[in-house]
C-alpha cells in the first residue's frame, strides 16, 4: 500500500515479484564458484520470505493501526516510507550484506551442509522486479 500515491496503489494490491541478486568476490573458492547458489539461495529465504503473503506499509500509513489489528503477523512495515520497489531493494540489500558479512551456514534434512564463509563475497546490487516489464534496484 502506498499512502501517498495518487491512484489505485494506495489500496491494497498485489505484485508477483523476482528478485536478483549481484555478488563479486576477490577469487572463486575451491570449488570454483563465487558462492554456491544453493548457500546463496538458502540465505536470502528467510530475508525474502517476510514479504510472502505480507502487506507492506509505511509506519505513518493512517490505516496501519486498524490493519495491524486484523493482521498482525503479516505486516512489513517501513519506517517512515513508502514500501516502493526501490525501497524493498534497499531494505533487501541490507539485510543481505548483513548475512554474506557474517557467514551463513545451514544443514539440509538430507544432511547437506551450506554455507557462505564470513566475507566470501560481497553483495553489489539487488535488483527487485515488480512485473516482467518494471524494476528498481539498489546499489550503494
């Protein structure tokens, strides 16, 4: 929901995001690969999934405290913005170049072990598409 649009995306709607991902590292590992995309792909799970089934909202949305009352697990809220395209990239870049800089590591229940070594690799931009014709990204 965007509050200060001035048409229908201030009402609550729906977008079948896609989401890349942009990493660079100094050398490839001993396996040749910057990260494993599946390391990669299990790290950004729990970042990207808050925003699955979710309505997003600014913190000054007039609504928020009606809908958080209706709804209050499945809320991401934006401190003071809008929840555009451009800031969700933002917000997911962030979140991300948290996890790549302190490591990641997860055991599959087939017993597989991923992991993602402290400062592997660096996050360079995410890029959110809203449709299959519109985009935004964020690059620091």
């Amino acid at each position: 929901m965007l509050s200060r649009h001035p048409e229908r995306c201030r009402y609550p709607h729906g977008h079948s995001r896609k989401i890349e991902v942009v990493l660079v590292a100094d050398h490839l590992d001993e396996n040749g690969m910057v990260v494993d995309f599946k390391a990669l792909k299990l790290a950004c799970e729990p970042i990207i999934d808050q925003f699955d089934h979710s309505t997003a909202i600014n913190s000054r949305d007039p609504l928020l405290e009606s809908i958080q009352s209706v709804y209050p697990n499945s809320l991401v809220v934006f401190d003071n913005a809008e929840p555009t395209t451009e800031a969700m990239a933002e917000r997911l870049f962030m979140e991300l170049a948290k996890v790549l800089e302190a490591g990641f590591e997860v055991s599959t229940a087939s017993g597989a072990i991923y992991r993602i070594a402290p400062n592997q690799t660096r996050l360079e931009k995410v890029r959110v598409w809203e449709t299959p014709t519109s985009w935004a990204e964020y690059q620091p």
